[in-house]
C-alpha cells in the first residue's frame, strides 16, 4: 500500500529480495536485483519505492532458461 504524500513510488521501485536473518528469525527485505530465482517457478518478489519504503509483493516467473533454449 502506497504512504500518503510519496508521489514518486511508481518511478522509484526496485526489486529487491526476501530472506529471513538468521539472528532475529525476521523476514527482512533487502534491495537487490540481481539474484538467482529458481527456473519455472513462481516466486514472490518485493517491489520496494527507494523514496518512501513501501514495499509491494508480487509474483514473477524466471523464464530466463526457457528462453536460452529457444
């Protein structure tokens, strides 16, 4: 959900990353995208503004070897 008064969200999201710190237990989101998904597998992926913080969760599909193939 978008914070009210961030008109930049639709321009400053990045991909980013979920995994859980191995200290806390926590499921943290960390900006980063460049990462290994699993081939053919859909994953849940966080979209994060870099003005404001709010993070969106979508699902994608890595196709990338699929494509290789073709």
């Amino acid at each position: 959900m978008k914070k009210p008064g961030c008109s930049k969200c639709s321009e400053a999201t990045l991909q980013g990353r979920a995994y859980f710190d191995s200290e806390s237990g926590l499921l943290c989101v960390a900006i980063e995208e460049k990462y290994d998904k699993p081939v053919g597998k859909k994953v849940l992926v966080p979209f994060i503004c870099t003005n404001c913080g709010t993070t969106e969760w979508k699902t994608i599909e890595n196709t990338e070897h699929d494509e290789e193939l073709n």
